[in-house]
C-alpha cells in the first residue's frame, strides 16, 4: 500500500485558495501526472462468476466494491452463516465472557439437530459429552460442523435463540442490512438471509477484528476423536494466497463460496453465491473457479492507496468571529482509495464547505464533505471534521468581522 502526498497539497491549495473570498470552493485542476507514467490500459471487465445468483469482489482495505452483481440481494447463505457464528465466539471470548479452554456439554438439541442424523455437516460430537471450547471452534471453522455451531451458541448465549439474537446485533452494528439470522448453523429457515456484500462486510470485519481467530480459517485439516477433517474450502489447495473464508451448501441455497487473499500488502474478498446444479463436483467446481478468477482480476488491475490519515489536516478554513482566523479540517479515520492500477494521479479532489464559517468550532464538528472522483465518479466521499476547538473572538474581533461580513454581503 502507498502513500502519496500531492493529493493534501492539491486539496490545501483549493481551499487555501478560496475560502477568503468565502464563495463555494471550486473544482480542481487536474492533478499531474508522474512524470514517468504512461497512459494506462483500459479495465478489462469482471469475470462474471458462472450460475450465480449473486457475487462481489471488495477490497479489503478500503472496503471498496470492485465489481459486483446483486449484491444486496438477501438470498440463503447456507454454511456461510457460521462466519458470523464464529465472529461472536471470538468477540465474547475476546471480551472474557467465555475462554478457549471452557469445557462444553454437549447437549441431546446440539446432537440431534445438528448431528450424523441430519442432512448437513457434523463434527462428530458425543452426546452429553464435554468438549473444550478451543476444539469445538475448530469443527465448527474447518469441519463446518452443524452440532458445533448449536453447542456453541448453547454455551455462549445460554440458548441458540438468545445466541442468534446476538448475532443479529452484530450484523446490525457492522452495517449488514440485507442480513437477517434465524439459527447458528445456517440450514435452511423462513427469513434466514444474507447478501453477497454483507458477507463482504461480515468478513472484512473478521480479518480486522480477530486476526487470530481468523487464521483458523486457512487450517486444511482437523484430527478429533481420531477421525480425520478436512476443510472445505478447495481454494486453499488451489491458492497459496487463499486463507479463508467459508462454504455453503443446501439445496435451497445452492453451492456458495466466501473467499479472501492476500498478495504482496494487498488483500481481497470475495463472494460468490446461489450456484445452482445438480452435481456436486460441478457445484465445487463452479464456485471455486469464480471466486478465484475475481481475486485474479482484483489482483491484477486494482491498487489501494493511503490519501490521509486520520487526524491529518486536508486543508484550512477561513473562520469568522473567532480567536483564530482558520481552522485546519481533516478525517476522522485514515482515508484509502481503490483504484484501477496506474490511474491515482487522475484522481480528481473536490470540497463541499460552507460560504460562510463562524465561532465557535468545536473539535470533530462536521464541517463539510471531501470527495475523490475518477471519470466523474465518486470513489470516495468523507465528512471533513474540524481538528481543534476555536471558541468566540473577543467583542471588538467580533464587531470588525460582523463589519466585513455584512460589506461583503452587499
């Protein structure tokens, strides 16, 4: 990931520039190129992943969308849906409310509807037994085990209906709105729904969130009770830069396939659901191919660059009425931008601020929005905070700037 610096001094001198005359800030030039860059090839299209209902490719770091199709559409997840089973694991037991060596019953309900007995993946776990946490975890991850998923909600919610409560509440906090859980292990339920962006999201969050727990995801294989595990996710044979995410399979969902990648300081998710066929292999086969060729175009013609970070000033406003004549404006989160490789110095910067700013500022007060737009479209838009407090001028600095106010308003 790099980091560029014209692009501040582009914005500064905009606003800079401009905001004296306190008139709206204009559009800029646009910024030069490198002197050694050459034009650059046009963007090949996306790989549309064959049968799908749905699919995305995002950038992890930015969490921008490359290429897409009914990416909100709420369908069935299946299997996918122990993604956000294991995200509330590893939150509870990073907050210390359950522990990794928690001995875990597992109960007649885990068994039975989750069990050898029942049309998905288990883990093989004996009724009324009891498992460490640490190794449930990993059958629920790698195995995919339905009986994993339910004694884990038991054990972490006290029930899998207050479980699923809690993972409805993450998925409201991350922003999945096209999201909606009826049970841990993602067999098929009236209303049970995710969509191939929130999936995205969902997995962003995981690898930022709880790095550790998420390096489970890359384990090809588990030995428990002597019986031997594989994962089911055939990219990570396939891709040595494959380290997740998740499968799913029902005959309502269809063979579905969340995956992410790593090259070099880039990384990439992608999703692709609602393959439908009746053959198994074509269904592994299907899934697996279009996921890999997104990560293998996102690889290929994408960058991510670091525009500011947070708390960085963009630029300074003119302020009437204060103790200070200006104040600086910046992010409240570093800002990183995706963008077709070789066309960063294209990116054309723009402000939306007010006419007219007076005392008081209070620091983190939204104060207007910076956009980066490429062939006139936004890319990435930010509210622009202010970066320190100015209280009110004194009486007499207030009366001479209400004189030139009310001059320049004639």
């Amino acid at each position: 990931m790099s980091l560029s610096r014209f692009l501040p001094f582009a914005l500064a001198g905009l606003l800079a520039g401009t905001s004296f005359a306190q008139t709206p800030a204009p559009a800029p030039a646009p910024l030069p190129a490198p002197a050694a860059a050459t034009a650059a090839p046009a963007t090949p299209e996306a790989p549309v992943p064959e049968g799908a209902k749905a699919w995305i490719l995002m950038d992890h770091a930015s969490g921008q969308v490359l290429a897409g199709g009914n990416i909100d559409q709420p369908l069935d997840p299946a299997s996918i849906t122990k993604v956000m089973t294991s995200y509330v694991v590893a939150a509870e037991v990073a907050a210390g409310r359950v522990s990794l060596e928690d001995q875990v019953l597992i109960s007649e309900n885990a068994w039975r509807q989750g069990g050898a007995g029942t049309d998905g993946s288990y883990s093989a776990l004996a009724v009324n037994s009891r498992v460490k946490l640490d190794d449930i975890l990993h059958g629920l991850v790698i195995q995919s085990g339905n009986d994993a998923a339910i004694a884990l909600a038991e054990h972490v919610g006290g029930s899998e209906a207050a479980f699923v409560q809690m993972m409805n509440d993450h998925a409201r906090r991350l922003g999945m709105a096209n999201t909606h859980f009826r049970n841990a292990h993602g067999l098929t339920a009236e209303g049970h729904v995710m969509s191939a962006r929130d999936i995205a999201i969902l997995g962003r969050a995981m690898i930022n969130d709880f790095p550790d727990h998420y390096a489970l995801y890359k384990i090809r294989e588990f030995t428990y009770g002597g019986i031997r595990q594989y994962n089911r996710n055939g990219l990570l044979w396939k891709d040595d830069s494959v380290d997740g995410l998740k499968t799913g399979h029902t005959s309502a969902a269809g063979y579905c396939l969340a995956a992410s990648a790593k090259r070099g300081d880039q990384r990439l998710v992608s999703v692709v659901l609602g393959v439908d066929t009746t053959s198994r292999n074509e269904g592994f086969r299907l899934r697996e191919q279009g996921n890999l060729a997104l990560l293998n175009w996102g690889f290929r013609h994408f960058e991510t660059h670091s525009v500011y970070g947070a708390g960085e000033q963009v630029a300074e406003h003119k302020l009437w009425r204060g103790e200070a004549d200006m104040v600086g404006l910046g992010l409240a989160e570093p800002l990183l931008v995706t963008v077709p490789r070789g066309r960063y110095a294209e990116l054309k910067p723009s402000m939306d601020v007010p006419r007219q700013l007076s005392a008081p500022v209070a620091k983190g007060q939204a104060i207007g929005t910076l956009r980066l737009s490429l062939d006139g479209q936004v890319v990435a838009e930010r509210p622009l905070l202010a970066l320190a407090d100015v209280a009110e001028g004194g009486f007499f600095k207030r009366l001479s700037d209400d004189f030139w106010l009310w001059w320049e308003s004639e």
